[in-house]
C-alpha cells in the first residue's frame, strides 16, 4: 500500500508528530525557584539562601545572609529540547512564505539528520509553585512536569514522507525502539538548617540541613512499540501504554467511586501515586569562601497507584479492505509485562550535588558546581543526568543584577543568561539558557514575585 504523505506538508502538524508539546525548566524534583540561579546556569548549590536553599541545599539555610523571611509566588520555568530536528528548524518553515510549507529538499535533509543521529528526541519539562521561608525554616509547594520521547528513523520517515522513499520505491518501515513517557507530581517539601561553630574564631561556619517532602502522583502515561510496521500492501500498528485513566464516569449510582476509577479529589488535583522523600545537605562558610554538598532522595518511597492506571491496546491493521483499530481503555492487569515493569520503575532517584561560591568583591560573585543524576533512563529524569559548570553576577548597576553561565550537560553544553531587577526588598528576575549538543533546546525562567 502506497502511504506516501502530501508534497507540501505543514510544519505543525510535524512538530506535533516528531516532538512531545511544550510543558510548562526543572533541574531537579523540587524547582527551582530563582531566577539568579537559572541566570547562573543552576550554579547555585552554595549560594542558595531563603525559599531557595529548598531546591538546591536546605543546609543553607542556617547560614549567614540567610534572610529573616522571603517568599516567592509562582515564579514559572520551562524547558523543552528537540534534536536533531530542532525547534529552530521547525520555526524557520513556520516564518517562511508561503507558511508552515515544508519542502521535499527540507523533509530530505532532516530525515538525513534523523538517520545519522538513530533517531528523534524530545525532553519537555518545567512547572510552578510558592516557597517561602522563615529563618532556618522553608517551606515549597509546586507541580512539576517531566517527560521524553523517542522515534526511530523509520517512523520519522513515516511522518515526512510515509512509506515512499525520495526515490520513489515503497518502504517496509518498521517503529522499534519508538517510545515515549511523561508525568506530573506536585511536591510540598520542608528544610530546615541548622550552624555550627562560631564565626569570630575564624575557623568559618558548618551547617547540616535536611528536606522532607511529600509526594503525590498527578497524572502519567507511557507507551513503547510492539512491533509496529507497514509495507506495501499494508501495515500493522501496535504501540501499547498505560498511563491515569481518562473515563469519567467513576461514580455508580450511589455516588461512589468505582474501584479503579481515577478522579479529582476536592483540592481540584489528580491523585495517581503517592510517597514521601528525604534530602540531605551540608555547607561550610569563611569569609568570601562558601563550600556546599547535598543529596536529593536520599530515600524515596513514590510510586504510582496502579489501581488508577489503564491500559490502552494502540493496536490497528489496515490493507486495502479497510482497517481496524482498538485504543480503547482496559484494566492495567491486562498490560503487557514491560509496561508494569516500566511503571514500576519510573521513580526519582538520588542526585548528588557539590558547589563553591566566591565573593570576588562585594559585586561580584562566582560559583561552581557539580550535580550527578543516579537514575538510569527508565527513572524519572528531569534535566541532564550530568552538569559540570560555573556562574558569575554582577550587581554593580543600581537595581540591577546581571547574570551568566556555562555548563557541560551530557552529551553537550549550555549557556545561560539572566538578569533581575531589583526595588529594595522585591525583584523581578528572569533567565534563558540554550542548550547544545545531543539535546538541542531552550529553558526559560520567570518570576514576576520575590521578596526577602
């Protein structure tokens, strides 16, 4: 059967296909909510005080210049990356005239791109919440998003040209190792900070902090191929997931919920899974010299309530008598082994953290750091597993900060750019970061509230 897709195919509806939409950047479980830190490039595990040492290193809150009281309301980040066909490529047949046109030269040189990298990705992340702090005390609550995806060449192909070669001979196509995964939680996380020593004897200040955080599962879903493929006289789909059923009708006539039925609770959330979680930090300060470590996840117990779950078939078979298809919701007991595997695995794992930071003079500061993600990939990742890098701000503009960073990510590197306004106590800040290499993208950050 000749699939072949139209010669002038529109632009968005190949974004929608190649890569997952853009949730609303989080580096970690708990987000980050500052925006010197995201101008920084998130080397900020040193220098984090108030509402920020929640996401970052909870030991410091007990530190000098660790404010009375700060709060921050919704403070927003996002992040998305594309690679090899880039959100930039798509934007560029978006702008062109006619638009949202891509050419058979301009399918031809990304199916290239896509073959010679093995395929298409995408890791969309980010999300909103309000943190505060009181002394030694922080409070954050926020949601956070997360989620990944991957397409073979062949199923690129599929979208960009469907089974006819650019020569014009009919493809046998086939999508293994096409999947994808996604998620939300909402997290309420509270430090605590504690100091010791004394800062006149000139040996510096050491303090241990510790984050408990309860977790809640607000929706997810995963799929993978299963043997996907169409050739000439037809083809064959069969892409399986699971993921929070969609019914709504969960209540019987009584009014009840039906058991494995997942609905709204009364704060208005999805409750999919629950757990609680630990993070631990120290950090250590001498003068213009501050040095830090933490651990996120220290434990863990979050898993998602199979019981809310379904399982979804995303079978079909189509030739030239017609076809049939059943992405119709079932009990999650039917899923196939690796997707209960999969589900079960999909949880936060620890990340170590190291950094330094240096007052140059009194407005300028340098920091360093290191972060390590232990999880593999069928854990919850959110952003690069590995970051080496260091930042620098600059606050000697009245009411003005200004702010930069470079890290090595896996598989490439990241630039990061901010700057916050500042009116005596409250600051408007906002970042951007563009990220390199083998996950090209963009992450931006924007708080329009912070006071301490």
């Amino acid at each position: 059967m000749r699939l072949s897709s139209r010669t002038r195919l529109r632009a968005s509806g190949a974004a929608a296909m190649i890569g997952p939409a853009a949730l609303a950047t989080a580096g970690a479980q708990q987000l980050n909510t500052s925006a010197a830190a995201a101008g920084v490039g998130g080397n900020f595990v040193a220098r984090a005080r108030g509402y920020d040492a929640v996401a970052w290193n909870p030991a410091n809150l007990g530190l000098p210049g660790n404010p009375v009281f700060s709060i921050t309301i919704l403070p927003v980040t996002a992040s998305f990356t594309l690679d090899p066909i880039t959100l930039a490529d798509i934007k560029s047949v978006q702008d062109q005239k006619p638009p949202n046109v891509v050419s058979r030269a301009t399918r031809q040189a990304w199916l290239d791109k896509v073959t010679a990298a093995g395929g298409e990705t995408g890791t969309p992340s980010g999300g909103m919440n309000v943190a505060l702090s009181a002394g030694p005390f922080a409070l954050q609550v926020g949601m956070t998003a997360f989620g990944a995806v991957k397409l073979n060449p062949d199923a690129v192909q599929a979208i960009l040209f469907g089974n006819v070669a650019p020569d014009g001979n009919i493809r046998t196509l086939n999508f293994q190792n096409s999947k994808y995964n996604g998620g939300a939680v909402t997290t309420t996380a509270l430090s605590y900070g504690h100091a010791f020593g004394d800062r006149k004897e000139g040996n510096g200040i050491f303090s241990l902090g510790a984050t408990v955080k309860m977790i809640t599962g607000n929706a997810v879903s995963m799929g993978q191929d299963a043997g996907s493929s169409i050739n000439a006289t037809g083809g064959t789909i069969s892409f399986p997931s699971v993921g929070t059923r969609t019914s709504q009708d969960c209540r019987d006539d009584t009014g009840q919920i039906k058991a494995g039925c997942a609905v709204m609770n009364d704060a208005g959330f999805f409750s999919n899974g629950s757990g609680f979680g630990a993070d631990i930090g120290l950090s250590w300060l001498r003068d213009k010299l501050g040095l830090s470590a933490a651990i996120q996840n220290v434990f863990n117990t979050f898993s998602w309530d199979q019981s809310t779950l379904a399982y979804r078939p995303g079978s079909g078979q189509f030739d030239v008598s017609g076809d049939t298809t059943n992405f119709d919701e079932e009990a999650f007991a039917n899923a196939p082994a690796s997707l209960k595997n999969a589900i079960g695995n999909y949880k936060f794992k620890p990340a170590i953290s190291a950094g330094l930071a240096y007052e140059w003079r009194r407005d300028v500061t340098l920091s360093a750091d290191l972060r390590q993600q232990m999880g593999d990939d069928a854990a919850i990742l959110i952003g690069p597993k590995t970051s080496v890098g260091a930042g620098l701000e600059y606050r000697g503009i009245p009411t003005l900060s200004l702010r930069g960073g470079a890290n090595y990510i896996t598989g490439g590197s990241a630039f990061s750019f901010g700057a916050g306004f500042r009116f005596g106590h409250y600051e408007l800040g906002a970042a951007i970061a563009l990220q390199q290499g083998d996950n090209k993208g963009t992450s931006v950050f924007l708080n329009l509230f912070s006071l301490r």
